[in-house]
C-alpha cells in the first residue's frame, strides 16, 4: 500500500468532502511528525490517509470494518492497520508503536485547526496563530465535538509539551495548504 493507492482508496470510500480534507489535515500532520523523528513519511501517511474512509459508509463498525477490509483486500503494513484501530480509544486497542500514538495525537487535533480557519474571515488556515489556537483549545464550546482530554493524551503519549504538539500540527496544515484562489 503506497500514498496514491492509499488516496484512491480514501476517494472511493467517502464521499465528503469534509472528512476528506480532514484525512488530508491529518496526513499532512503525520508526515510532519514522521520528517521529525526522521521515520517513513510514506508509511506515516498511509495511515493518515486510511484512518477514517469506512466511517462514512460504517459508522457503527468504525474502524473495525475498515481495518478487516483493509487486511482482506490490500497489502496495508500490519503496523499502519494497529495504528487505525488504535486511533479509536474505544476500542482498548493499545497504542505500541510510535506511528500509532501520533496517528491518536493528531487526529482530534487536526478537527481543532480546522475549525479555527474556518471562523476565520479568509478561512485561511495559514492565518492561523498558535496563540489563537491555544486560547480556542481552552474554550471547550469552541468546536464541542473536539474531544481535549484526547489532545492532551495525545501529546502525553508521545513526549511532546502540548504546546510543541499543537504548532507543529498547525504548521503542518499551513504548510500543506493551498494557495488561496484570487479574488
């Protein structure tokens, strides 16, 4: 399983196009913390891409399905797929591996990110301040369905000062933006 299989798959499985920039947010993420501890971007990316494409379709079996589909009909790393069902805490699957702890890390953080560009007046989500994202992570009716305590386990399960985390998931999605279309 590479990135374009990876990514093919993700478009073939969800329809949204919401959850679709999600996985590309947390992708993006997962590279960056793959860059910064020098491991295979690629590898980190795959699960990135793959974390959340049957939950559109699957919602109730999340990730189940999708990790059961995954090892039927693909060649995903054995790795990638502990990662996936890990990232879901409710399913006791522990998290071993580093890959699997920054794939829990990143993802709820990612949704927090998002939101912010999107209160923003340009959306832009390289506008984006640490400091407002801070103050935005302390205000708990700010985007509600972002789960904190997960942020902060996150974080702790890697090693990594919460604020340390959260700007190098934002500059990740700045990073990875696009340039905004003229006006």
């Amino acid at each position: 399983m590479n990135r374009d299989q990876a990514y093919a798959l993700m478009l073939e499985h969800t329809p949204s196009g919401s959850l679709r920039r999600h996985m590309l947010n947390v992708e993006a993420a997962m590279r960056a913390y793959a860059r910064h501890w020098g491991e295979d971007e690629e590898l980190y990316a795959v699960a990135g891409l793959l974390h959340d494409f049957d939950y559109e379709a699957h919602p109730d079996e999340h990730p189940v399905w999708g990790v059961a589909f995954l090892r039927e009909h693909t060649d995903t790393p054995p790795e990638v797929l502990d990662a996936i069902m890990g990232h879901a805490a409710f399913t006791g699957t522990p998290r071993e591996s580093r890959l699997s702890r920054t794939l829990f890390a990143v993802d709820e953080l990612t949704g927090l990110v998002q939101a912010a560009a999107l209160v923003r007046p340009d959306r832009d989500v390289r506008q984006v301040e640490l400091s407002s994202l801070k103050k935005r992570f302390k205000n708990r009716a700010f985007a509600a369905g972002v789960n904190r305590d997960e942020v902060e386990q996150g974080a702790r399960e890697l090693g990594v000062p919460l604020d340390e985390h959260m700007e190098r998931v934002l500059r990740a999605l700045q990073d990875a933006a696009p340039e905004p279309a003229p006006a």
